[in-house]
C-alpha cells in the first residue's frame, strides 16, 4: 500500500506552480506530477479543469493526456 505521509513531492507546492503565470514553472510541475499515483494527481488535475483560466484547463487537459507508455 502507498503511504501518501512518505511522498516526496509536494502537492501543495505543484498546485501553486500549475496555478502560476509561468509557463515553465507549470511545465516542470506537470513533470512532477507525472511522478505521482493517478489517486493523488487526478483530482489535483480535475480541480484545474473547473478554472476559468484557459491556461489552467490548458495544463489540466496537458497532465491528463500523459498516460504510461
């Protein structure tokens, strides 16, 4: 079992950078995010996908579209 106490990523922090103006900050925060359980990233991108920002649906739709290859 995941035990969420012992992730090394800061959700908090890839929120903040997801919700940010700079482009690559978002960027790298989607990287990060590719890092963590679908259980935890999928909500996080779905809280996105309810902005009224495009760029925020932008990175949403961004993060989902990555699947494991």
């Amino acid at each position: 079992m995941f035990n969420n106490d012992k992730l090394p990523i800061d959700l908090q922090q890839i929120d903040r950078d997801l919700r940010g103006r700079a482009i690559d900050k978002q960027k790298a925060a989607l990287d990060r995010l590719a890092q963590v359980p679908a259980d935890l990233a999928v909500p996080l991108l779905a809280r996105l996908l309810a902005s009224p920002d495009f760029r925020h649906r932008r990175m949403a739709v961004m993060g989902l579209g990555r699947g494991n290859s």
